[in-house]
C-alpha cells in the first residue's frame, strides 16, 4: 500500500482499479487534485475492507473527521471503509452506477426475448430443412427480421427518445409493437432516468423515488422488481447525490489515467515500482 495523508480533502472518491493481471487495488482520491498532484490519497493491495480500513486509520483521526462528503459505486464493502475511516462523511453512490442498475434490467429482458426467438428461429429452419425448403423469415416495414430487431435495438433503449435517430425511431416503434413488455420496461427505466435530472432536494426525490417504486410493483417485472429491491437498499446514500449532485466520475477519470498509465509503459511487471511512479506522479 502507498499511503499520501497530506492529500486528504474534504471531498473524496473511492473505487477499485485493475493493476496487472486483472488483480484489483483499492484507491482513494482527493476531488480537488483533479487526478494530478495531490489527487492520490491511498492505494492499497486487494479490496479486503479491514485492510483499507487500517491503512486509512494511519491518518489522524482529526483529519479524517473532516472529510465531508465520499462517492463511491454500489459497493457494501467501500461503504463500510468509509463508514469506518470517516464517520462525519456523508456517502454518496454513483448515480451512474445506479442507472447502469436499471439499465440491466432493461437490457436482461431484451437478451431474453432475443433466446427466445433464436430458439423459435432456429426450429423453423430446421422444420424447412426437413421439408426440404428454404427458410424464409419474416422481416417488418423496415427491413428488420425479429432477431434483427432485438439484436439491433441494444443502442437505442440506453437513450432518451429524443435522441433516437429516425432510424431508431423507427425500429423502436416497431419493437414497441411487437414486444409490450419491453416497452413497458423501457418507460419505467427512462422515469428512473429523469427522477435524477428534474428532482432540486431530497425530500422531493425520496417522494417521487417511492412513486417509481409503485410503478415497478404494478408493472410487474421481474428483473425490475431485483433492480428497484438493491435501489431501496441504497436509498439513503443515493438520496444523498441532491446534497451537492457528485458523481464517483472523477475516481473513474482516474482509474482511467492509470490505465493509460499501464497501456504506454506496456504493461506492468514491477508492480511495486508502477506504484512507486504512479504517487510520484498523483501523491
């Protein structure tokens, strides 16, 4: 681990990064370093919580006690580091993260229905097959067949309508057609989407929260049903993003220079010397 106390700030950011090898460390950046000098608070070996706990109680506890506010992902485990290492710090989850949550679920519905149709596909074809027949399928006004259509839909069901292509208009009207559930699914993830944009405090977000909860039970969709269960886990630290509206993107901009980092000196080796020129360069 590599330790820079001067670097503690009010404002934190917590994450995981893979070094080499796929083997993950544990980083803690200043907000106000904007990843350069400074910006480097702790790395540490692993994402063993106990140990990122006790490298963090290396810094004075009058310190630490002024850190006010750390963004982290949807992570029990840098919960309870921060939970531990800072007790005045007001914990934020990533809104990205917990749209990318409900993303899933929308996307987990569409690789269903997508089997789904494969299957049937591939039956025809081999029914025609045994007829001795050319397989035919059906293709709609736009040229798409069924498994093209859910196949090329992945794109637009991440974006807002008003940012579909007429293409994708196009398409989506026609997969809204075929595939209500899917339509459905998509109207509940964009009011998740807008709930972060048009809501100003916290008492209005938990309140309207609490009305897309009830749209979710009475849509009646399993993978949303999961999705908004782990929301309601996290609701107190993601309610807390209408404090200040931060976001955990300034510990992904880091990991990201790191990875840059690695990429030019072409891989890492000597891990003990790539974290010796990382706090040399960030610490």
């Amino acid at each position: 681990w590599i330790l820079f106390e001067k670097n503690i700030g009010e404002k934190l950011s917590i994450d995981e990064v893979a070094v080499t090898n796929g083997e993950l460390y544990t980083i803690v950046t200043n907000k106000a370093g904007r990843g350069g000098k400074g910006s480097l608070v702790t790395i540490v070996e692993g994402v063993k919580t106990k140990t990122t706990i006790e490298v963090l109680a290396k810094i004075p506890m009058e310190q630490r006690l002024a850190v006010k506010e750390v963004t982290l992902d949807m992570s029990n485990a840098m919960d309870a580091i921060i939970r531990a290492s800072f007790p005045k710090a007001d914990i934020v989850t990533d809104r990205f993260h917990a749209q990318q949550l409900i993303s899933e679920a929308l996307q987990e519905i569409r690789g269903s229905l997508r089997r789904t149709v494969l299957k049937e596909e591939t039956e025809a074809i081999l029914a025609a097959k045994k007829k001795k027949e050319i397989y035919q399928p059906t293709t709609y006004e736009n040229g798409d067949t069924k498994k093209q259509l859910l196949t090329r839909s992945f794109h637009l069901l991440f974006k807002s309508s008003s940012k579909w292509t007429e293409k994708q208009k196009q398409r989506a009207t026609i997969l809204f057609r075929e595939f209500g559930e899917l339509d459905e699914a998509y109207k509940l993830s964009m009011m998740f989407r807008s709930w972060y944009e048009h809501n100003t405090n916290k008492d209005q977000a938990q309140q309207n929260l609490q009305s897309w909860y009830e749209k979710v039970e009475e849509k009646n969709i399993a993978s949303f049903i999961v999705a908004a269960r782990s929301i309601q886990a996290h609701e107190d630290t993601i309610l807390n993003y209408f404090n200040h509206r931060s976001t955990n993107a300034s510990a992904e901009s880091f990991n990201a220079k790191l990875k840059g980092f690695r990429g030019l000196v072409r891989g890492v080796r000597d891990v003990k010397f790539f974290l010796f020129r990382v706090g040399r360069l960030c610490g």
